[in-house]
C-alpha cells in the first residue's frame, strides 16, 4: 500500500488572505514566483520530514520559457529525477525501476512553491511579513501564509532578498507546529548550466520501465465522465488526465484540484474485486482518503489536511 502511495503522490506532484497583507509582503511573494521560474542555480539542501532528514543536490536551468532540472540524493539510496522539456523521469537504481510522467506545466520545478492565483489567494490565506535572518550564507526576508480554515496547511518562507529565490520553507499546521521543511545548505544563483549537468548518472534502459519498459502513456481527458458535488472552499479542478499505473497496463484517470497553492490529486481505478472498506492514510504530512465509488477505487491524495482529502473523496460521484 505504501508503495502505491508514494507513486500516487509522485503522480500528483507531477502537476502541486491579503486582505490584511501588507504590500511588502505580497510584492516579495510575486518576485519568489518570478524566480522559481526564470532563474538558474545549482544547491545542496536538506528536507525533513518528521525523523527523516534527506540531503539532496538541485540544478535548476530556465530556458527558452522551460524549466529544466536534475534533483539526485546525496545520502540513503541513490534516487533522482529529471525534468526535461517534455517529461519527469524519476530513477530508482536500488529497486531497478523508473516512472516517467508528461509534465503538467513546463515552468515548475523545485522547489515546487509557486503560486498560480495571486488575486484568489486571498479568499483562503493571511499573508504577513517577518524578519530577515542568514540562509545558505545569503541573506534572507521571511513571510507567513496562514490558512483561513482547516482545509489546508500554512507556510512560513524564507527568500532572497537580492534574487527572490525560496532558500527555506516550513509547512504548518493548525496548531502552527512545523510538520515539514526544508532549507538550503550551499547554493550557487544565476550561473551558467550545461546540458551535460542535467544528464542522469543512470542509465534508462537499466531499469524496468513502469509501462513494458518505457515511459507510460498520458492523455489528456477534455470531458470527464465524474464529477464533483461539493469542494472545500477555494478549490477547483485544474486538470484531468488518463494514465498508466506502474508495472501494469491499467489505466486510472487523474483529476487534478488546487486553491492556487495546495494541491490534491484524485485517482479513479478500476477494480475486479471492489471492497467497501473506506481508509486514511498519511505519509508526513500528505494524506491519502480511498474509498469505492461505481465499482471504482478512489483515492484523494495530496499534501493538505486529512479534513480535505476527505472531502474531496466523499465528493466525488459518476455523471448521470
């Protein structure tokens, strides 16, 4: 089970209030934006979740309106992904296999915050501004986005304050405890990258594929035949897609749903022997709400409260 979380989770991440907010605040919030996208660097940063402390080096190159990228980890088993111009291909050598997705939007990257709705954010969100404080041997200014109800989490974030570069995030919860973060250790903005330091040290076709050893297939769906009752406030369906589960050839429809920050994923499967039983499951600070619905597994993924991925699941139901 835990296994197919975690490639549901890889699935969703494929794609991820002002009206008290001073100025400052939101003109830094538009400039760390500008840079996830547009700027070139090469860093070394740590994430922790929970007791799990991952080292991991990025190199980030924005081109031709494309982010390209190679994230590999520098500690534990050896894992890496590779964004390209059309693709995210994600190697695990210990395990011998590898997942590939098309890639939902070709300007994200890490670290993955972006916001995609300035002027909507506000509805869900208090953003502030905080204090500076030294990142990575730069220099940093802080802000806070806080949620306006219990369908998300917040985020404290630490950028640049010459480039805008998010060099540190927390992610928290209702009780502002910090369930995840990460921040970066040594980085190097706004040099030149070759194509060669974006090239994967290992070789595709020494790992099994997850559709018959290549990339699977995925399509996107112009009219869905689910639909969605009831949404937590904010969110709305972005995108839906049909692809190929990992070392099989069932296919499971992806519909995609975000607030403009958080994002949830939710997959339809086809089942042979559908059960009643209902689940919640948690891997940090992403839950997981699977359910039956039509003969079909559900499940609701994503990094946002359990309260959310439920009702996201309990909403979902076939167009009649």
């Amino acid at each position: 089970m835990k296994l197919v979380l975690q490639f549901l989770l890889l699935a969703g991440l494929l794609w991820m209030p002002l009206s008290w907010a001073d100025e400052k605040a939101m003109d830094f919030l538009k400039r760390m934006n500008y840079a996830a996208g547009n700027l070139n660097y090469d860093g070394i940063f740590v994430h922790i979740d929970g007791h799990t402390v991952d080292t991991l080096r990025v190199i980030h190159k924005a081109e031709n309106n494309t982010v390209l990228e190679r994230l590999y980890a520098l500690n534990g088993n050896p894992r890496e992904v590779i964004r390209d111009a059309e693709n995210v291909w994600c190697f695990m050598p210990e395990r011998k296999m590898g997942h590939a997705g098309m890639r939902s939007d070709k300007k994200t990257g890490f670290p993955g915050f972006m916001v995609n709705n300035l002027k909507d954010l506000e509805k869900n969100y208090i953003l502030s501004s905080g204090d500076e404080e030294r990142i990575a041997n730069r220099q940093a200014a802080s802000l806070k986005i806080l949620p306006r109800d219990a369908y998300r989490y917040g985020y404290q974030l630490w950028g640049d304050i010459e480039t805008g570069l998010l060099l540190k995030s927390a992610l928290i919860d209702a009780s502002s405890n910090v369930i995840e973060q990460y921040m970066f250790a040594f980085i190097d903005i706004g040099g030149e990258i070759s194509d060669t330091e974006l090239q994967p040290i290992t070789r595709m076709d020494k790992l099994e594929w997850s559709n018959d050893k290549s990339p699977p297939s995925n399509t996107p769906i112009s009219e869905s035949s689910w639909q969605f009752d009831s949404l937590p406030a904010g969110y709305h369906l972005v995108n839906v897609m049909r692809r190929s589960m990992p070392m099989s050839n069932n296919q499971i429809e992806h519909m995609v749903l975000s607030d403009g920050l958080a994002g949830v994923s939710v997959f339809i499967q086809q089942v042979e022997t559908p059960s009643t039983d209902v689940s919640l499951d948690s891997m940090g600070a992403v839950h997981a709400y699977t359910r039956i619905v039509d003969g079909r597994l559900v499940t609701a993924i994503g990094e946002v409260p359990a309260a959310a991925v439920k009702m996201i699941g309990n909403s979902l139901a076939k167009k009649h």
